[in-house]
C-alpha cells in the first residue's frame, strides 16, 4: 500500500488539499541553520570528514521523528545543548554514530519491517488500523518543508536502530536492588538532625579574626563569593497580534510564514555587521525591545516565557553577538547582545559577613569534633561552644513537613551523612551551616515493597537510559570525538 500511494503521489499532491496540522507547525521554524559554508568540516568520525552539509541534511530528522511520535530517537537528543544549533548538532552526531554501531551489531532494518513499523504508527491509524489518507496528508505536509516519504522511512529506520542497540546496549542493566533500596532510604527515611545556623549578617562586624586571616580566607575561598555573569540584549519581535492570535489555523500558519520571513530578512541582512543591528531596525521602521540585567538562571522577566530567546540569549557572546531567528510562541525573534558584565569574585568589603561567618562554623566543628572525641555528644559539645543547636522534628525528604527550608540545605550541597556524621562546613545562600545526623529511622518495608512495584518500571526506564546515554559518550570518544563541546565553546 504504501509503494501504491508514492508511485501515485504527483497525482494526489494535486487532488489533496493541503491540511495544517499544527502538531507539525515547527516543520515551518527556519532558525533551524549553522553557520559556515556547506563543505566546511564539522569533525570526523570514524575515520570519516563530516561537514556542515551532512549536519544540514539530517537537521529535520528529529522535528520529523517527534512529529511521527518515533519517541526512540529522543535518547539521541543531547541533554546539555543550550541552543537550538547546540540541540541539532549533538542529535545529528549522535544519528551518525548510531548508524554505524547498528551495521556493526547487525541489527539493520530490513524493508518489511520498516514498513510494518510505519504501519503501526498511531499517527497514520484510525481505530486500530493503517489509514492511507492520514499518511498520504502527512507525506504533503512533509512535502513542504522539502521532505519525501523516503525521508519517513529512514526516520522509522533510524528509530528501529536506536530501539534495537538499546535493548542490546542495556539488556544487563536493570537497576539493582542495593541502589532501589538505598535511593528509597534516601528518599523516605525520616531523619533526626542537630543543626547549628552562621548568619551572615550577625558576623559583618564581628572582630574574631584578624584582618590579615578574614583576607587569607576570602582569597582561599574566593569561589564561594562569585557573582554570576550579567547581561542584557536587545531584541526584536515578529510575533502575531491579539486578532492574529485569533486566526484559524490554516491562516494563522500563512501569517506565521511571512512573519518568519521578514525576521530571516532582518537577520540576513545584520547577520555580517552586528553593529548595524539599531540602524537597520530603524531603517525598516522596526521597534527594538531591550531587557534589563539579567542572570542565566533568572532572566529578565520580559523574556521569561520564551524559553528559547533566553537560551539563545544567553549563548551570546562579543564574538558572537547575534541570534539567529529564534522560534517562540507566537512568532520569532532576533536578539544581539547589548552588555555584558563578566561573573567576578564580590569585593571583601560586600560579603565580609559571609566569610566571617563561615571562618566562625569551621572553627566551632573543630571544636565540637575535639570535644565529641573525647566522648561528649554533639549536642554537649556545642553547648559548650556556647551555641544552642537546632533539633527540628523528623523529616525525610519526602515527607518534609515543615522542614523544606533545611531539606534544601542538604540537598543543595548534596549532603549524605550517617548516623553520628558532622558535616563540612555548609552554606546557605549567604549563610553558613553544619548539621550533625542524630539517627535515622528505619524504613517500612510492607510501604518499600508498594514502592518498589509501582516504580521499578519507570526507575528502570530512566536508569537505562542513563545506561545508554553513558554507552553513546564512550562510543562517541572512541569513533573521534564529539565536536559538540568545541562547538559549544565556539
């Protein structure tokens, strides 16, 4: 059947009224691009060159799996890419190498079972069974972003690999019942904790220490006082209006199309001379938008919602100033870098609290530890410190209680003590902490074993996939090399 429909599809490309789908409306983004020319050499694997021309090929791939519901191919997906070049470049790599690994295991799809496999798909099903309209309106769709039933099969064909090398990849890597148990007792164990608070603000004109050891220790733990990187962009936005909003769908993509052309033009016609990013808005009667300051984990709120804009905003550099058309919701958008303001470490004068402060609890732990060994409790101990711990209540982290406060302390320095265990020397924002681990309380194990039927499968899925995304990076060094680093750093 589906030979059939693409020995006829000239004939039903004409008879067929182009439907809009807006499940694949992203077929449409045209941000999707890398910059340099198509021969230039993007790195080599396994021997072989790989260009900017055999990235650019394969960049549709992921938008057309996810669009066929090929969930497989989404363990190719990079989990650290940043932009939306980053994303295609380690998926494509990924694809690349994965191809290679499947010829060399022998697990190559054979045409039956491709086509079978698209068969199967729910995209093209009604009520259980392969629907040759809803393929054949897909393959048109496809069509227009320059894709070809071809381009299907190899999709289908692709994921078949991914699904096939996985299962041989992770077969002997369930995850075992020692790491269940302990990420359970991690999870629900109720702890009994002792806790002793450094606040910043009560040591800013403590005088306990000299001047000479304040700067010593500031100058040994600079890290701890770094302020992040700031930066500001300004932007322009081709979005549609409240009434386009509106529009049906099949309008809304047309008027989607022409915004994603002028912003393409826009981008074109800066793209070589970033400085001409105000000139040129301004020439073309275009209303630039500008953030304020902004950190990478918290950006400004006129661009909060457009979560690409904000990682492609943040990927922006002095060498690299310039955005390409970023894909948002309502439309696209072209940033440029305005200001930056380097991260640095803050000056002594601004956080001589916070030092002093974590100078004070690392010399009452040494203090308590001495006591504690000569056998008196942690408690006693910091007593005698003239400190008086804090005792809260049992709590685990999944049953905080009134305690989240204190479980983001520990798991913000991913703090794992035993019984009778002080920790280091901890820090809470600008405040500083210990915590000493009382007891623990045992775990139900009639609850552990509810637990472990419930969510072994899906423990299971998200280890396995770990497993798989482990296998890839060794399989990646050993073919060459991935150049997504290189490429993030560029």
């Amino acid at each position: 059947m589906l030979d059939t429909l693409r020995k006829r599809q000239r004939t039903l490309l004409i008879i067929i009224t182009v439907v809009t789908i807006v499940t694949f409306i992203v077929f449409l983004n045209p941000s999707t691009r890398m910059r340099g020319g198509p021969q230039a050499t993007v790195g080599t694997i396994n021997g072989r060159t790989i260009s900017v021309e055999d990235i650019q090929k394969l960049s549709s791939v992921a938008d057309l799996a996810n669009g066929i519901g090929l969930t497989g191919m989404m363990q190719l997906m990079p989990q650290d890419a940043r932009t939306r070049d980053e994303q295609q470049l380690g998926f494509a790599w990924n694809l690349l190498l994965l191809r290679d690994e499947a010829k060399a295991l022998q697990v190559e799809p054979t045409d039956a079972v491709i086509r079978n496999a698209e068969k199967n798909l729910p995209v093209f099903q009604t009520n259980g069974h392969f629907d040759p309209e809803k393929y054949q309106k897909f393959t048109v769709i496809a069509g227009m972003r320059g894709m070809t039933p071809a381009d299907v099969d190899s999709a289908v064909a692709d994921n078949l690999r991914v699904q096939d090398v996985f299962q041989l990849v992770t077969a002997a890597a369930p995850i075992s019942e020692s790491l269940l148990s302990h990420e359970y007792d991690m999870a629900f164990s109720k702890m009994n904790l002792a806790l002793l608070r450094f606040k910043a603000a009560d040591f800013k004109d403590n005088h306990d220490f000299s001047d000479a050891a304040v700067n010593t220790y500031y100058q040994d733990h600079g890290f701890r006082y770094e302020l992040k990187e700031k930066r500001k962009i300004e932007y322009l936005a081709f979005t549609l209006t409240d009434n386009q909003k509106k529009l049906a769908d099949k309008e809304k993509q047309g008027v989607l199309k022409s915004l994603a052309d002028s912003a393409e033009a826009f981008q074109q016609a800066v793209l070589d001379h970033p400085d001409d990013f105000d000139k040129t808005a301004k020439e073309k009667d275009l209303k630039i938008e500008q953030t304020g300051m902004f950190t990478s984990d918290d950006p400004d709120p006129v661009i909060a919602k457009e979560e690409a804009l904000v990682r492609a905003a943040n990927n922006l550099s002095k060498e690299q100033p310039l955005t390409d058309v970023i894909q948002g919701e309502d439309g696209f958008y072209v940033a440029k870098l305005a200001d930056v303001d380097p991260a640095h470490v803050a000056p002594l004068a601004d956080v001589r609290g916070q030092v002093v402060a974590a100078m004070k609890a690392d010399a009452v732990r040494a203090e308590i530890l001495k006591e504690m060994q000569a056998g008196a409790s942690f408690v006693d101990a910091a007593k005698k410190a003239g400190l008086a711990p804090e005792t809260p209540p049992a709590f685990s982290f999944a049953d905080q209680g009134k305690e989240a406060a204190t479980a983001s302390l520990l798991r913000n320095n991913n703090l794992e003590l035993n019984p009778g265990d002080t920790s280091e020397v901890l820090f809470d924002g600008p405040d500083s902490a210990l915590v000493y681990l009382i007891s623990k309380e045992p775990i139900d194990e009639v609850k552990y074993a509810e637990y472990k039927k419930t969510n072994l499968p899906g423990l299971n899925q998200w280890y396995t996939g770990q497993v798989f995304r482990e296998w890839l990076r060794a399989e990646l060094k050993k073919a060459g090399g991935s150049p997504f680093e290189r490429y993030q750093s560029s």
